[in-house]
C-alpha cells in the first residue's frame, strides 16, 4: 500500500522549516489519509493518556493538511492547533 506521508515527507519538511514549525513534532504525529482525494491529515495525540484503543473516543486535532492539487503540487493548510502543537 502506498504511503502518503512517505512519498510526500520531503515537502512536509521544507515546509515545516519554511514556516517555522517543528518537523520532529508531526513527524511523530498520527496520519489520516485519502487516496482517492490524494490528502493527508496530521492529528494530535496526547503520548502520556491512558491508552484504550478502540475503545479512546477522543478525536486527534487536527494540526496540519496536505492535499495535492490536480497539477500534482502539494497545498499545506494550517489550522487553529497548528501553532499549538507544531512551534
């Protein structure tokens, strides 16, 4: 299976370093991805909560989106936890 993260970390790096943003952080953040609509989500876990698996119904903010355009350029949105958890 492909992975996004992967085959996009090059340009997550630039930007993150372009934009003032710790690269180490979301490298170690969760990763939601769509294939068909070609994005990426970088989320937010807490590393010290109780761990419940299936069962954790809080959701990971979301920090930092990627989508590809249709020319195949990569687009990267900030949102509100941006500056939260990635300076």
């Amino acid at each position: 299976m492909r992975n996004l993260y992967k085959e996009w970390e090059p340009q997550i790096k630039e930007y993150c370093e372009a934009n003032g943003l710790s690269f180490e952080k979301a490298k170690k953040m969760i990763r939601n991805c769509n294939f068909v609509d070609r994005w990426l989500g970088l989320g937010y876990i807490n590393p010290n909560r109780e761990k419940k698996g299936l069962l954790e119904d809080i959701p990971a903010p979301p920090v930092l989106i990627v989508r590809e355009d249709e020319n195949g350029v990569l687009q990267f949105e900030q949102t509100e936890y941006t500056d939260i958890y990635l300076r």
